[in-house]
C-alpha cells in the first residue's frame, strides 16, 4: 500500500445498552482498495457497529477515524459529504418515485459536484448532468431499462440492486455494504457477487455479509467480530484454520465456515 | 398567606388529578394504537351533559355520575367499533381530520339536543359548604373531587402497573406486534381501553361539572391539555400521565395565582399587570416545549 | 407520492380558473351582486394559506398542527403597525411575512427535532401559546381583538376599493402557484419531496435533512403570515380567533379535501370548504353537522382529496 494510514479506523469502540455491551473496545482497520469482510454470529454486534460508522449512534467510548480526520461525532450526512456511503440490509429505498428519480437523487446530493440543492427557482432539469450520471449508474447496476418504473414496483433483487446504486450515487471512498445478499435467491445472489467484485475496482468496500460463499469469494481480508469485540482479522486462508473463530461460531449450527 | 398557598397547592392538585383522568384512556388509545384522537375531549362533554341530564331526572348527584359514565362507555364502545377501528392503519393525518370531524358533529348534536345555553349541574347540597379544620377553610365539594380523584387514578396506576391485565396493556403499548404474538387479542383489549377511557372522561366531566360551566366546546380546552400532558410524560406511559398530570395542573394553578404577585417585585405594576397573566396562561407550554428540547419523547418513553 | 409533475391538463385548467377569477369582479358589478367580491377576496385568502400549509404538510411531509400562528401572527403584525401609523403595504406586508417567518424559524427549530405524533402536539401547543399570549395582552385587544382603521395603501392603488383589493390578492395568490410550481420542480423541491417519502434515507445520501425540513417550514410560515396580512385586511381587524386550534384544523381540512401534496390542493379545498359554508349556512343552524360528515366521508373513502378523484391512475407496469 502507497498510504500507510488506513482509510477507516475504529480505535476500541464501546457502546452499551442497559447493561449490556453490544460493542466492547472494537477495533478495525479498512485499508484503500481492499474488500474488507465482517462476519460473526448472530448478537456479535455487528448492526451496532454499522450504526456507529455511518452515524445513527454515537459510541460510549472510543473513536472512529475516516481518511485520518475523526468522525466519531460527525452526523451521518456530514460523514457522507467525506465519502462514507451505506446500503441497507432492509431494503430502503423511495418506493414512491422512479428508479431514476431515486438515483437522482442520490446524485444530486453531492453538493462538491452540483452545489447545495437550496435553489427554490431554477428548475431541476437545467442540470442535465445530473439525469445523465443518473442513467449511467443505472446502467451500471443493471437497471437501465426499468429507470421509469416505480421502484417499490420492483423485484427484490432490483430493488438490492438499486440500494447499492443510490449508495454508489454519493460517490463514495468507502462504501459499507449492510448485507446484500439479505433475502435474494441464488441467481440473484450470483449477480450480486459480480456486481460487488466490479465495484471494488473502484472503491474500497466493507461488507458485512452471512452468505460465507459470497463472503470468502469477495473478501481480500475479513475480521470476526464476536461478543462485541473483532477476534480475528485476516486473509480468508488464515480466518478459516483460525480456531478462535471456529470456537466462535461453534454452536451456531446455521452458519459454519465452510 | 400559607392559607393561599395551601388552597392553591390543593386546587393544582385537583385539577391535575382530573386532567389524569382524561389522559390516562387518551394515552393508552395514542400508545397501544398510535392514533390521534382529538374526540376523546367530546366525551368529557357528553359524560358532563348526561350526568346534568340524568341528575337532573333522578335527583342524585351520584347516581347522575354513574349514569353518565355508563352512558359514556357505551357510546365510546360503539364509536370504537363502527369508526376508529377503520383509522387505526390510516396516517396521522388522516386521523386528526375524521377524529375533527367528530369534534363538529359532536358540537351541533349536543346544541341540536341541549340547546346551545350552559346547563347547570350543581353539587350535593351536603357539600356546597366549606370545610373547615384549625382554621384552614376549603370547599368540601373540591375536597371530594380530590379523594375520588385519587383514588381512582390509585387504582388505575395499579391496576395498569400490578395486573396481568396491565402487564397486556403496557405489553400493547410498548410492542403491540410482539404482544399479539404472545396471543393477546389485542384488538378486544384495547376496544375495552377505549370504553373504560371513556367512562373516566365522563366522570372527570361530570366532577368538574359544577365547578366549571357545561357548555359547547368545554371539551376543547381540556383536551389539548390532556393532550400537552401526555407528551410531557411520554406517550403511552401511564406513570408518564399521573406526572404530566401533577405537574401540568399544579404548575397551572400555581403560576396564574403566583406569577403576577411575582413579578411585581421587579417589574413596573403596570407590566406586570399584563405581563404576568400572559406569562401564566403558556406557562405550561413554555413547560411542555422545554421538556420535549431535552427529550424529545417525553419524560418517560413507552417505547424502547 | 411520486415527486411533482406539472401537467399540461392542469395547466389548462388553472388558466382557465384564472381567466374566470379576472372576470368576476366585472361579472358581480354587472349581477349587482358586489357581496361575492368581498366573500371571492375571502376564499382566495384562505387559498393562500392552505397552499401555505399544504406546502408543509403535502410536500414537507411535516403534519402541523399549528399553522393558525402564523397566520394569526401576520393579522396581528399588520393591525399593530397601522396602530402605531404605519399604513404602507410595502412595510406592513413584508413585515407581516418576515414575522411568520421568523416564528416558524423559532418554533421549528424546537418541533422538529421530534418525531410523529409528537411533531403534531407540539406545533399545537405552539400555537395555542401564541393565541393565550395575544389573549391576554390587554394593550392587543385581548378577546376582542383589534380593529384595522383602514385597509394598508398600496402606491396609487386604492385598495378601499373591493375590486382593487380583489385584483391585489389575485394576483398574489397567482404568483405564489406558480412560484410553487417552480419550486416543486427546483432542486429544494425535489429534496423536501425526497424527505416525505423517506427521510431517513436522505440523511444517508448525505443531505441535512434537518435544514431542509426547517426551511420549507419556514416558508410556508412566511406566506401564511402574508395571508394573515391580506385577511386582517379583507376583515378590517385581527382577532384572537385566527389564531386558535380550530383554524389550524380548518386549514388542515382545507388542504385534505383539495388534495394533500397537489398544487391547488390548498386552492380546491379553501374554495370548496368556504362556499360550502356559505350554502350551509343559509340552509340550517347546524350546519357544522354536515360539514363534519362530509369531512367524515372525504378522510374514510377519499383520502387524496378532490385532486385525487380526478387523477388519472397512473399504470406503473
């Protein structure tokens, strides 16, 4: 690696409920350009920490540090504006609008390219970009054809297909992946793993997956997080012969590392 | 001057654990079916209307209370069952409108029946009297709303705290997917919250009958308060209700009476002349918009 | 909701609508009917402020329950100033619109940091402080409110006149859709669409959601306080009454039954709602019987309003 620094740190990431650490002192390192995996069982943890990377909670203690600047207290369309984009697991789209209005959207919230969107009088459409990158990234994702549809009018696997394109739309450095492949049948799944490995040409990823297939196929390195704490981090070789992770998942018999 | 103190301590008191009543079934409707229902106020005024009705055919102050909240229930049951249970799945929106809508057909039904004139509903003439004990003198009939005042929303808080029958309720306004999971039937259960919010509408309009005048529109007022309550103490928590309750009456009370005299010490007579009954009378929205800066759901939130 | 569209169809019927507004000054002249003047300057007033409202509420997607502020709070900036000499619209009405604009400012900024339910309430209990505030100014009319000595002078318009002061709301009303129209399509248009559909997601597509949501509501109180402004006017005082809960949900109606999130929505709903009235009035006392089972009906079995009754159903595939 030519940048020593990691794109996203978390340094010893707390957070408690009640009593109860979902998080305890987590640490992880995203380096540029790599598809970095999250796995661990059920409970380990691992919504709380997309929660405290993209935003939507603040941890009790510990930081969270982005392209070497501290995000740990940045709101989570200030985090979005330094490049740090996510998918949801439940797909969360607009399943009112278009599937063109809802990418953009997403395009034109990138106030670097097209300035802040607090114009009352100019009509949207004078930013011909806008649809333009807009149709592209359509493309890219494999829905150029259904752009006029009404997105909640979609299949599923369209509508996985279409969360990742709004989250691509913001341009992001890191894109954190909440479990695409939630729900989608095998085929959909297959088109997934392609559409993923493409992008990581040009972005770093951090996915945070149950299907180990898709995981130990995609992955460049993976991290284990278990009881709230990453146990293991390492090339997919290594994470599997590791015996603190087959301790880990011993006992959840629904998900075994192949 | 303790004399006014203690009269005014005594009279936010009683008006707080009237304004209980009224929140008490308007939380749990807002709590367990997430719906808006501005018509839980007409209530009050029917229940003060049938109890000036029915004391008035049958002699009895008592008996007119009772006859009220009876009535009350069932109309709050028949409106559960043939209108409200089609909004529950509708948007806000949608609720406030058709529950607004109640509010104006309520309105003209009871001037088309009652005429538009205040109806006297007056106190036993046991109780017209003060009361007095080593020198301290306050109206017995105010004593009375006060006992049956406490001890009914008492019992409520237990009954909604300590039952099983609770346990379901707060279940239902906590989680109400998971508590139908468990097996509750929930839609019964709360159609039987609605009936019993209603009678307690009723007996807190019949209650404050004598004391204010009953009239077209008395339902208004009250039920923002109701309303003002319920959001201070967290929607859906009935703790949440009896300290919104104490608080939203009690500082009510003792602002209008205190406030004004207050702010004669520093403020010329004539500000403070109007100043002060102006400062008093938003008093517990200032109250109501602060507690919502620092909690946004309240002060005990219902939901997890 | 998809996002906002203009179609040409409306367009037609708006200028059509338009045509016949420009008309019926002339036409009352003619019937010697002059009351319809003062009432037709009444209904689009109230247009004004559902269409205020509805820009909240329909594009927003910010249910409040207390947009009577605002316009009460324009009656009353107007009817104060000229208290203290100050007739000229050009002062009075721009004041009369940075006043609800400056409220919306203070009362959003509270309000919208809750959610649902709780967003409602406390835009009510907003606004039922500003109604017991001006209540119990004494020095402000208390109860009875305060009278306007004489309708604001506008350069060498004369708008004592009926027909002028018609003309002048028309022609702001008329302004205001079509700023509308514009803004619905603008890229802040788009973003406060954005949001009523799901606000959470475009806080992930990085928009502050937050400063968006406070604008759009601090517009729509700016020109709900315009048209507290021309009703103080129309009306010849400012009374506690605009701003009581009952005319926030009188708004709410209006905006319901024209079509929550349509253009003319606050338009249809404010003309419908006040020449219903007018007709039920002369019909019975109890006219709010009918009015709220009409309301009653519209909410369970046409919840899109007027507007929604005759949009063509759109065929997605």
């Amino acid at each position: 690696m030519d940048d020593p620094r990691p794109l996203l740190e978390i340094r010893e990431v707390s957070k408690h409920f009640g009593g109860v650490y979902a998080l305890n002192e987590a640490t992880l390192a995203v380096h540029y350009g790599e598809i970095h995996a999250l796995i661990g069982p059920n409970g380990a943890g691992k919504t709380t920490l997309i929660h405290t990377l993209s935003g939507t909670l603040r941890p009790d203690r510990g930081r969270v540090y982005f392209s070497g600047s501290e995000v740990t207290k940045l709101a989570m369309h200030e985090r979005v504006a330094l490049g740090l984009a996510r998918s949801y697991q439940i797909t969360n789209i607009f399943p009112r609008l278009t599937v063109l209005d809802n990418v953009a959207l997403g395009v034109q919230a990138r106030t670097r390219d097209w300035g802040s969107s607090f114009r009352f009088w100019r009509p949207f459409s004078a930013d011909r970009g806008i649809v333009e990158e807009a149709r592209a990234l359509l493309e890219r994702v494999a829905l150029g054809a259904l752009a006029a549809r009404c997105a909640g009018n979609l299949a599923h696997g369209e509508q996985r297909a279409l969360e990742v394109a709004l989250a691509l739309a913001t341009r992001p450095r890191l894109l954190l992946l909440d479990e695409p492949m939630a729900g989608t049948g095998p085929e959909e799944s297959e088109r997934m793993v392609e559409l993923i490995a493409q992008l990581a040409r040009e972005v770093t990823i951090l996915l945070v997956e149950h299907d180990m297939d898709a995981v130990f196929r995609l992955a460049d390195r993976i991290s284990v997080l278990v009881g709230g704490s990453v146990v293991a981090t390492g090339l997919p070789e290594a994470i599997r012969a590791d015996p603190a992770v087959c301790r880990a998942y011993l006992g959840d018999s629904t998900e075994t590392p192949p | 001057m303790p004399q006014l103190i203690l009269e005014q301590a005594l009279n936010g008191l009683q008006f707080g654990l009237m304004l209980f009543l009224l929140a008490a079934g308007l939380t749990l409707v807002f709590g367990i079916m997430d719906m808006i229902n501005l018509a839980h106020g007409s209530l009050y005024m029917v229940g003060a209307y049938l109890a000036a009705a029915a004391t008035q055919a049958g002699g009895s102050f008592v008996l007119g209370v009772g006859a009220a909240m009876l009535g009350t229930a069932m109309l709050g049951l028949l409106l559960e069952m043939t209108l409200l249970r089609r909004l529950y799945a509708r948007d806000h929106l949608s609720q406030v409108l058709a529950t607004f809508a109640l509010i104006l057909i309520a309105n003209e039904a009871v001037r088309i029946v009652w005429g538009a004139q205040p109806v006297m509903l007056n106190a036993p003439d046991e109780l017209s009297g003060p009361f007095e004990a080593g020198g301290f003198s306050y109206p017995a009939y105010r004593l009375l709303i006060i006992a049956v005042g406490a001890l009914v929303a008492g019992s409520l808080y237990m009954l909604v705290a300590k039952t099983r029958l609770g346990m379901w309720v707060r279940a239902g306004a906590s989680n109400r997917e998971m508590t139908e999971a468990l097996g509750v039937n929930v839609r019964r259960l709360f159609t039987a919250v609605f009936a019993v919010g209603a009678a307690l509408c009723a007996l807190a309009g019949a209650l404050l009958g004598p004391l204010l005048a009953v009239q077209v529109g008395m339902g208004e007022s009250i039920l923002i308060l109701a309303f003002v309550v319920i959001v201070i103490g967290g929607i859906g928590s009935i703790r949440g209700a009896l300290v919104g309750s104490l608080l939203v009456g009690l500082v009510d009370t003792l602002g209008r009476a205190a406030l004004p005299a207050l702010l004669r010490g520093f403020l010329s007579p004539e500000a403070a002349g109007s100043l002060g009954p102006a400062l008093a009378s938003i008093l517990i929205y200032l109250l109501m918009a602060a507690i919502l800066f620092f909690r946004p759901e309240g002060l005990f939130p219902a939901r997890a | 909701m998809a996002l906002y569209v203009s179609s040409p169809r409306r367009q037609v019927l708006a200028l059509a609508s338009l045509a016949g507004l420009v008309a019926l000054p002339w036409l009352a002249q003619l019937l010697e009917q002059t009351f319809y003047v003062s009432l037709a300057s009444r209904v689009l007033i109230f247009a004004l402020a559902a269409t205020s409202l509805n820009l909240v509420v329909g594009f927003g997607g910010m249910i409040s329950f207390g947009h009577a502020a605002f316009f009460g709070a324009g009656a009353y900036c107007v009817v104060v100033l000229a208290q203290n000499g100050v007739f000229s619209a050009w002062l009075a009405w721009p004041a009369a619109v940075a006043m609800g604009v400056l409220l919306a400012l203070l009362i959003g900024a509270i309000s919208l940091r809750t959610r649902g339910v709780y967003f409602i309430m406390i835009t009510l209990a907003f606004a039922q402080m500003a109604f017991y505030l001006v209540v119990s100014l004494k020095s402000w009319g208390g109860d009875d409110g305060l009278s306007l000595a004489q309708r604001s002078t506008l350069g060498w318009l004369d708008l004592k006149d009926d027909a002028v002061f018609y003309y002048v709301v028309l022609a702001l009303l008329a302004f205001v859709l079509f700023a509308f129209d514009r803004f619905a399509h603008a890229r802040f248009g788009r973003v406060i669409q954005g949001i009523r559909e799901n606000e959470t997601r475009m806080e992930a597509l990085g928009y502050p959601v937050f400063a968006y949501k406070l604008v759009c509501f601090a517009l729509g109180g700016g020109l709900a306080g315009l048209a507290g402004a021309l009703i103080a006017n129309q009306a010849g005082m400012a009374g506690p009454n605009l701003l009581y809960w009952t005319q926030s949900g009188t708004l709410l109606v209006m905006v319901v039954l024209g079509g929550v999130g349509s253009l003319y929505g606050g338009f249809v709903g404010a003309a419908l709602l006040l020449l219903a009235e007018e007709v039920l009035v002369g019909l019975t006392p109890h006219w709010q019987i009918g009015l709220g089972l009409v309301l009653l009906v519209v909410v369970l079995w046409a919840p899109r309003g007027v507007a929604g009754l005759f949009a063509r159903k759109r065929d997605d595939g």
